[in-house]
C-alpha cells in the first residue's frame, strides 16, 4: 500500500509504518508524540521499544507532527486508522480536539491510551500520568522555595495553553502557594512558550524586562526549562532569577552547572515509554478493558490500579542537581 507521507509528519522505521498489520497475536502500536525533535519524547521512544523486546509479540512505531499542534496529530491519527495499527499512544496537544479521531479509531477496534499529557476520556481507554498531579505541583514549588527561599516574585513558563498535563501541574501548584509556608511567594504571570525553543526564550525574555524584581521561573515543560536556563545566562542574570521546573538531565546538566538551575525534577521518560506500551499490551491481551479498578501490569515499573477516569499515575518525580545530573545525563 502506497501512502503520501507529508512534511509535518516525522516516520520512524517507515518500512514498519507502511508494512501490513501484523497476524495473529503480534501488534503494531504506535507511539504518537507532541512534536518531532523533542528529547522527552525520544527518550520515551527507547523505553517503548524496551518494552517491545521484553514482549516479543509487539512492534513500535514512533510519530510526531513538526509542531505541536493539534491538527498535525489528527493527520497522523487518521493516517495510523488507515494502516490499521493495533494500539495508539499518545501524548496530546489538545485534550477535545483530538477525541473525534481517537473515537473513530476506538470504533475500528484501536486501543487508545493517552500518557505524559491526556485526552478527554471519551477519546481513550486509559490515561497514564508519570505522575500524581499534585504531587508535582507541590514538587515546583518546594523547589522554587529552596532556590530563592522563603520570598520573592515568582512566573511560570509553560507550554501550550491547552496541554492538559501542564494546566493541571500549574493549578495545583497555585493551590500550593496559598498555603501558609508559602505565602510571600508571589505569583506574577503564567506565560506560555508553546513548547518551541525559540519562543519559549522569548517569553523568558520578555518576563525579565516585564518584572524587574523577579526572583525565578518555574518551566513544567523540558523545553521551556531549557530554554529559559539559556535565557538565564544570556542575559547575565544568573544568580539574580533562578530557573527550576521538569527538564531532561541530559539537557539540564550545563544549566546546573553554569548556576542558573539549582535542581530540576522529573520522572524517567524511558519508564514512561516502556509503561505506556506495556498497558498497551494489557488492553490488547484482554487483561484489562480500562475500566476502573482495572489493575495494570507495567512490567518492572510496577503494577498500577484505574480510577474512576480511567487514569494511573506511574511514580513520584524526582530531583537533580550538582550532585547526580551528570550521571543521569549519560541515560536521557
């Protein structure tokens, strides 16, 4: 079958992509990311196909429009329908826009599970959060306040202003900040970077010459953290705006080292990757139907149990500073 690939779609193992439907009980799933080019979802990748090798019966093909726009992920859904693949994973752009598709392929059979940043749950099975969403809010503030202490004006640079998995991580650190330990932390603008370089340094930029008092920049965006840190150290700021929030070690260590970032956070992309498939598989062997109280097999991640949404979160995130980012740095 002969298929008109497009600009906006990145084809990993294309002969895969464009090969049949495998027979019996093997599987094609397709790992759907925000965008190509971004390191978090890379890193998701080789856990995917870690997982792949342990089950011997999967195959996993990975995607990811040029930008992080909804409508490019709609093209590759409707792409992977045709093609007729087993399971799609995906990390949404937009939590509405993309249901109509997802439901369509769910209608064809396609197991849809959404991880890192969720669909609405009429447009999948399951959800996978890498982690509780309070637990991170709590996480980006905690770190903020051992960076600058107990006081001081405070912005956050996210993504998208529909990516679901940030909007939920802001409103509750925001639920956070009211409470009493961290009352003279003030939160002066939520902007946001789109999850692209170059405006996400912009947006740094641009809070810097907007708050002249400002003491730090939470990123709960691998791109943004990244890029406001550079912002950081452009501008010679360091040591006077602190930037922390969830970032790849890999792409973080130089910012630690420099003094713009005194610790980061963030689970292991790859065990994302690797649990995402592995509840794929779970859905396909009929093991589990994402309903809730479901209970998830995700390998040696563990075992996790659905709620009442049809969501799971994988495991806690963690720190990194001067004391372990360059080791980390070596994996992702």
């Amino acid at each position: 079958m002969k298929m008109q690939l497009k600009s906006v779609w990145v084809f990993v193992l294309s002969t895969i992509l464009l090969g049949p439907t495998f027979a019996g009980n093997n599987y094609k799933i397709a790992l759907v990311a925000k965008s190509q080019g971004n390191g978090f979802f890379e890193a998701a990748y080789q856990g995917a196909q870690d997982a792949a090798r342990e089950l011997g019966n999967i195959k996993v093909i990975y995607l990811g429009p040029s930008k992080p726009t909804a409508e490019g992920q709609i093209e590759i859904i409707n792409s992977l329908i045709a093609q007729k693949v087993s399971a799609i994973v995906i990390s949404a752009n937009d939590p509405d826009a993309l249901v109509p598709s997802l439901k369509k392929a769910m209608d064809r059979g396609i197991k849809v599970i959404s991880f890192d940043s969720g669909v609405r749950k009429d447009g999948r099975m399951m959800h996978l959060n890498p982690s509780s969403n309070a637990l991170i809010g709590e996480k980006l503030v905690k770190m903020t306040q051992e960076a600058i202490g107990d006081s001081g004006e405070i912005a956050i640079l996210s993504a998208a202003a529909q990516a679901t998995n940030q909007n939920m991580w802001i409103e509750e650190a925001k639920k956070v900040l009211t409470q009493p330990a961290y009352k003279n932390l003030k939160l002066v603008s939520v902007v946001y970077g789109d999850d692209q370089t170059d405006k996400s340094y912009r947006e740094a930029q641009s809070l810097f010459k907007s708050f002249p008092n400002l003491k730090a920049i939470i990123a709960p965006t691998t791109v943004g953290v990244a890029a406001a840190a550079k912002a950081v150290q452009d501008e010679k700021k360091v040591g006077s705006i602190y930037v922390t929030g969830l970032g790849l070690p890999s792409e973080m260590a130089g910012h630690v080292k420099s003094g713009a970032v005194k610790s980061f956070a963030i689970w292991n992309p790859m065990d994302l990757g690797y649990s995402s498939v592995m509840a794929a598989s779970q859905l396909l062997s009929g093991k589990v139907r994402g309903k809730a109280g479901d209970r998830v097999s995700l390998g040696r991640v563990g075992t996790v149990t659905l709620d009442a949404n049809g969501e799971a979160a994988m495991s806690s995130p963690f720190s990194y500073d001067a004391s372990n980012v360059e080791k980390f740095a070596k994996f992702f």
